[in-house]
C-alpha cells in the first residue's frame, strides 16, 4: 500500500493517471503531454507499475500503458473497511 500513496503522491503521475482513464496510450503520446525527458517519464511509468496502477504491454515496437482499475477497486474497498462501513 505504500508504493501506492507515494505514487498517487506526484502531480505528475496523478497526470499520467487521468490521461490513461481516457485510452491506453504509449510511452511517445504520454511524453507529448509534458516538459520532461523520457528517462523522466519511464521513472514515472516504473513507479505507476510498482504500484500497480497502470499495465504495460508489448505491441510490435511500442509498449502501450493503460490503468488498472481492479487496484483502484482495491483501495475503495480498504477505505470502505477502515470506515466501518
């Protein structure tokens, strides 16, 4: 749970995050949204994984990311808990 609060942590990633509710993009569409290298964002992007927010799969030579809405699931349900709900 702790790799998951440091990632949600950064505006950066909480960027990443929402631009992949909307579709599964891939590391070059990502970068266009933002000032940064690549080594910068692929630290993100690793971070993300770690935490298990966002999946990444092999598609020919480009490598698509796209949420995981099942750990996001997760936490809502861990929320409800600790609420007593």
């Amino acid at each position: 749970m702790n790799d998951l609060f440091k990632a949600l942590a950064d505006p950066t990633r909480r960027k990443i995050l929402k631009m992949l509710k909307k579709k599964s993009l891939n590391a070059g569409d990502i970068l266009a949204h933002f000032d940064m290298k690549g080594s910068s964002l692929n630290h993100h992007l690793t971070i993300l994984k770690q935490a298990g927010l966002v999946m990444s799969e092999k598609r020919g030579q480009n490598v698509i990311y796209s949420i995981n809405t099942t750990v996001f699931q997760e936490v809502l349900e861990w929320i409800y808990d600790i609420k007593g709900e």
